[in-house]
C-alpha cells in the first residue's frame, strides 16, 4: 500500500515542503531511501525501526522504498524521521491515519521519543505561507514553533502521542513563553571606573548601530566596556525577533524550550576561528558567528589578531548586511546585519599609545601592525576610540557611575527618533542611503567649511566622509537636536583619530 506524508527541510534560514511518499515492493525486508538523502537521513531506517518496536508496534519485514519529493535538492537532517515512521505504519496498515493535511517532523531515539530538531520556526513560517496549517512538532520545539500564531502546532513526546494529534486527540497548543528583554545583570556600566570617553563613543554606537574599533594598552578595559554593550541596547522588535529566533534556531544555537529571541544577540568568536565559522560552511552551508550576530553585537577581541581572510570575510557584510555564500549544492544568502565592535591593541607589545610604560616595538613592527587594522576594513568602521589607561583616583573613586540603564533610556530615545525618521522602519542612522544622507545630513555653511578642511587634512574616502556624517546625525539625536551643529561634526571627526595617532 503506498503511503504520503508531509514534512520539511531547512535550506539555508528558510524551510521547504517535502512530501514523503512510502511504498512496499517485492524483495528481500530492507528500507531504500531515495530523493537526495544526506548521510543522517539514510542512517534514520536503523533509528525508525526501533522506535516502532518498542513503542509496542510491529515492524514489519518487507522491502519498503521511500522517496523524499521533490528529488532535485539536497535533504538533511533528522527532522523526517517521524513523518516516515507514521507514513510506514500506514503502508503496512497498521493505522488508518489522513497524513494528507498535517505536516510533521521530528527526530527519534531508540525507545519511540521525540527529541528537537534544528530550524523549527522557519518550518512553521513555511507551513503559514503554504496550504497546510496544522503542524507537529517535537515537544521541546513547542514554544518556537508557536510564535507563529496562525497555524496550529501539536507539540509530541512520543510516537504514541504523534499518533493521537494525527486522529485529532490532543488540542492545538497555545501558550505563548512571554520573554521579557533581560541582559545578564553582572555587566552594567555602573562598574567600570573612568573611561568616560570610550563609554561616550559607545552610546553613539549603541544609538545609531555604529561599528566601533576600541584600540589601547592591555588591561585598559577594552573588553570589559564591549561585554557592556548588550545592557544599553533596546529589545528586538517582533519581526526582527521572528529573524533572530530564525537563525539561531538553524545554527543550533537555540536551547530547548525556548521560545522567541527577545535581546538584541552577543556573539563573541576567538581570534583563532577560521572563516567558514564566521561566514558559515558546510556542503549545504549553515549559519555562522556574522549571521548569529544578526539585529545584534558581533565582538572581535584581538581584532588584529584574526585571520587576514577572516578579516577580509567582513567586507561584504558590513557593507551589504547580508552575506552570499556559494557552493557546488547552491547560493545561499543570509542576514548579517549586525553591530561590529572590535578591540586591538595598538601594537605587538600593546603600549605604543601609553604614557607611562614605553613600547618596546620598532618602527617597522608597529607600521606592520598597524597595515593589518587599516585599510578597507578600517574604512567601513564608523567610529574609533582610544581606551587608555584609567587613573589610579578613577579607579578608588568611591561614587557609582551613571548605570546602564540610564545609559539605555537615551539610547532608546535616540532609536525612537530614527524610527519616526524612517517612517517606522527598522532602519538605524548608519544605515542610511546616500539619498537619506542628503536629506537628514544637511549642515550650515561653516560648519560645512571645517569639514571640507578636516576631509583634506585626514584625506579621507568617500566611504569615510559618509560615515562621519552619519555618526554627525546620531551625536545630533543623542541631543534630540534637528540640526547637526559644529560641535557635533567636531566630536565625530576626533572619532576618527587612529591613523592620525600612528602618524604623530
């Protein structure tokens, strides 16, 4: 008897419809799995077949033959394994079960439960755009999968209990994981003594998602203040919560019983990382730690330390916000919007910029270190800050710093302003278009004056002058101001100082 059932495959972020067609054919009893199947798919039949028998069912020894359609793309994962089992039961009429109006999938172990699969939310936005609405789930996907309101999700333990949602046993489940924004409360602002400059700029950076190069002697604070940056910034709107949950939920970074990612995310990989792992790999290419940093931070501690292929990845994100990723099985693009934060220190020895400790490195060594932070890189980097060292009566200086959460309440009126700017959108102050810039950028004469020196004077790229402009108009929503004012130009310009540093 041949038997259908529906279920899914993640591709890239997005999940595509896969109709399981079952069928038993003379032969010797064995389980042939055709339609592209990856390596975990076809070692599911050994999975399938005790699942089925120790969930007091017979598994019966014939020769079945189960095609994954359409057959012309690549299938991964373990997600089929409970659709081909239901779809089995009913070729070897066991059950009587309609699979024709309920998409299903599911991972299996050994003793018939139902463990999580990867990329369970973008399967449920796929099932909301298809003719199907009704969706099972494994049970510790069920908060994911139901943040999509407009279909129905039928969360399962067991193979028992995906049997009784496809007879219409068990009600659609509707309980919503209300995720409030929260950050992790050890990493507050009101804990770092001095620094008020580096903490100036990264309120800019926060308020109009600025990338920013912190750069200064060891010990200076330069990774204390990044791991901050999170506390300041507002939580992720619904559509920008769907897309983070999306890639989280793909790359495997989603914990069981989560439910939608409400704070902006904080990605932090080791300067040893390779580039596949920031731009994502594999035959079928997954996410990596650039698309994971989506609608969030993506901190390089020892930026000069990465990779120069590495470094180099980040071109095309920083300026596209998404990144193209081309294999032999297909293009693949995904979404790299993200605030950049690097730290370096400034030289081999890191104290070329101290005052009281002197840099050991020669003249070659540090013009060497500098060539790796500058350049194209550099050049899509909005704002650079030195972090020097904090003085001793900083440091014993017994009243609190101003607390990240007053930090955050300028931040958040800063983003309102933009939002109203760009007639609701999710569109921040350095992501303006050139079109936007001569609109919202507009300065008087003299201070347009100052500025066609400083741009000779720094011989600044076009890339550049745009950049500063931008961080102009931000400085300017930081003081709720309409106007950008030469004391706003002036204070974008000093952030950017790194190369002018190195010369003098």
């Amino acid at each position: 008897m041949l038997a259908k059932a529906i279920s899914l495959d993640v591709h890239g972020i997005e999940a595509n419809i896969v109709e399981i067609e079952v069928d038993i054919i003379k032969g010797l009893p064995n389980i042939s799995i055709v339609g592209l199947p990856d390596s975990t798919i076809k070692e599911s039949k050994e999975r399938i077949r005790s699942a089925v028998e120790n969930s007091g069912m017979e598994f019966a020894p014939k020769n079945f033959v189960v095609n994954l359609a359409p057959a012309g793309f690549k299938k991964q994962g373990s997600n089929f394994d409970l659709p081909i089992a239901l779809a089995i039961l009913n070729a070897t009429e066991q059950t009587d079960l309609d699979l024709s109006s309920i998409a299903i999938v599911g991972e299996l172990s050994l003793d018939g439960k139902v463990r999580p699969v990867k990329g369970t939310i973008s399967m449920a936005i796929s099932i909301y755009k298809s003719e199907y609405k009704k969706l099972i789930v494994p049970y510790d996907n069920r908060y994911e999968a139901s943040a999509i309101e407009e279909i129905d999700v039928y969360p399962v333990k067991d193979i028992l209990e995906a049997l009784s949602a496809c007879r219409g046993e068990i009600k659609a489940f509707k309980e919503k994981r209300h995720q409030h924004h929260t950050y992790d409360s050890k990493y507050n602002f009101k804990d770092v003594k001095g620094q008020e400059t580096a903490k100036r700029a990264i309120e800019i950076a926060a308020a109009g998602s600025h990338n920013i190069l912190m750069y200064g002697p060891p010990g200076s604070g330069k990774t204390m203040l990044a791991k901050r940056i999170p506390s300041i910034l507002p939580p992720l709107t619904k559509e920008q919560s769907i897309a983070t949950t999306m890639i989280h939920s793909v790359g495997g970074a989603l914990k069981s019983n989560d439910g939608l990612v409400t704070s902006p995310p904080f990605r932090s990989p080791h300067h040893t990382s390779s580039d596949a792992a920031l731009v994502g790999g594999g035959k079928i290419p997954s996410v990596g730690e650039i698309s994971l940093a989506h609608n969030g931070v993506l901190f390089l501690d020892e930026f000069v330390e990465f990779r120069n292929d590495v470094l180099q990845a980040l071109r095309q994100p920083l300026e596209d916000c998404e990144i193209t990723v081309a294999r032999a099985s297909g293009s693949f693009k995904f979404p790299a919007d993200f605030m950049l934060v690097a730290a370096s220190n400034p030289c081999q020895c890191g104290y070329f910029f101290d005052p009281e400790i002197p840099c050991k490195c020669s003249p070659h060594k540090v013009k060497n270190y500098f060539q790796k932070i500058s350049g194209p890189i550099l050049d899509r980097i909005d704002i650079e800050v030195l972090v020097g060292r904090v003085e001793y009566r900083d440091l014993m200086y017994k009243h609190s710093e101003e607390p990240s959460e007053v930090i955050r309440e300028r931040v958040l009126k800063a983003r309102e302003i933009q939002h109203n700017r760009f007639n609701g959108k999710d569109i921040f102050n350095s992501r303006m278009s050139n079109a936007d810039i001569k609109k919202y950028c507009k300065i008087d004469t003299d201070t347009e004056s100052i500025f066609e020196m400083a741009a000779k004077k720094m011989n600044l790229s076009a890339r550049s002058f745009f950049k500063i402009l931008k961080v102009c108009r931000t400085i300017a929503d930081l003081e709720a101001s309409d106007s950008i004012k030469k004391s706003h130009l002036l204070e974008a310009l000093s952030y950017k100082s790194l190369q002018r540093n190195y010369e003098l």
